[in-house]
C-alpha cells in the first residue's frame, strides 16, 4: 500500500508540475498575443486610412472633412447623394440616409493617360461588403461612362 501511495503522489506532482508550466505557457502566449495586438492597435492610429489624400481613422472623422470646408463647392445631385467640387477636377459624393450603402464617400478625380483622359474613383465604404461592391460596381460604370463622354469631346475638339 505504501508503495501505491508513493507512486499516486509522484504521479501526483508530476501532473501539477505540467499543469503548472502550462499554466505559464498560456499566460505568456496570452501576454504576447496581448502585446501583438496593442503594436497593431498602435500601427494602425499611426497610419490611418486615405481616400484622395484625405486621412482618416472612421466615418465621423470623414464626415468632419465636409463640414464647412471652404475648399468644396456644393454641386446639385439627386437627393440620396450630396457632392461637391474640390480644385480642378475632383469631386466628392456622400451617400445620404436611406442609402443602400450608407455611410459611404467616393472621391473621382480626372487622370491623364498620355493624351486622353479617365476618370478614377477612391472609395471609403462603411456598409455591408455587399452594398460596397455595389457601389464600387455602380460608380465604376459611371466613370467609363464619363470616359467615353470625354474620349468623345476629346476626338470633336481635335476636329
């Protein structure tokens, strides 16, 4: 029986000593998971996300940007959208509330490829991935629309 006993409790210190250094394992992969996620957190404030060289960290601070900014001109748009001009050739729109992809910023701006001219577009979407890939796929057709249209100009002026 002594013997038993003696064998239970090596078995016994065996099994806490394992149980303790797991304990520490865990402790310490918890505290490296803690300090990765904080440096990530931390990367993250210190570059914030851009739209036309526009920075911000959420859609509040976007929405910030167009109020009472005096460099954008008010353009007409129909009601789910407000837009505004910003220097030559860039424009902003907003989706408005009752918008399918609500709260939603598109910047386009005009770029010159050798001789002709496109228009590109910058999203910051805060909707569902669905209702932005909809967004995406309706301004992208709008803005070969707009190309075409000045692919079209271009070739009348050269005439």
């Amino acid at each position: 029986m002594a013997r038993t006993m003696t064998k239970l409790r090596k078995y016994k210190c065996r099994t806490t000593a394992a149980l303790a250094t797991r304990r520490a394992l865990e402790a310490s992969l918890a505290l490296f998971l803690s300090a990765y996620g904080m440096a990530e957190s931390a990367r993250a404030q210190q570059e914030p996300s851009k739209i036309c060289g526009v920075a911000y960290g959420d859609s509040k601070e976007l929405t910030r940007y167009f109020e009472g900014n005096p460099k954008l001109q008010p353009l007409d748009a129909p009601a789910s959208y407000k837009s505004f001009a910003e220097g030559q050739g860039q424009t902003w729109t907003l989706t408005q509330p009752g918008h399918y992809a609500h709260f939603s910023v598109v910047c386009r701006h005009v770029v010159q490829d050798g001789e002709s001219f496109r228009v590109a577009s910058d999203f910051a979407c805060f909707a569902s991935r669905a209702d932005c890939d909809r967004l995406i796929a309706d301004f992208q057709e709008l803005d070969k629309q707009m190309t075409q249209e000045a692919k079209r100009m271009q070739g009348q002026n050269k005439k």
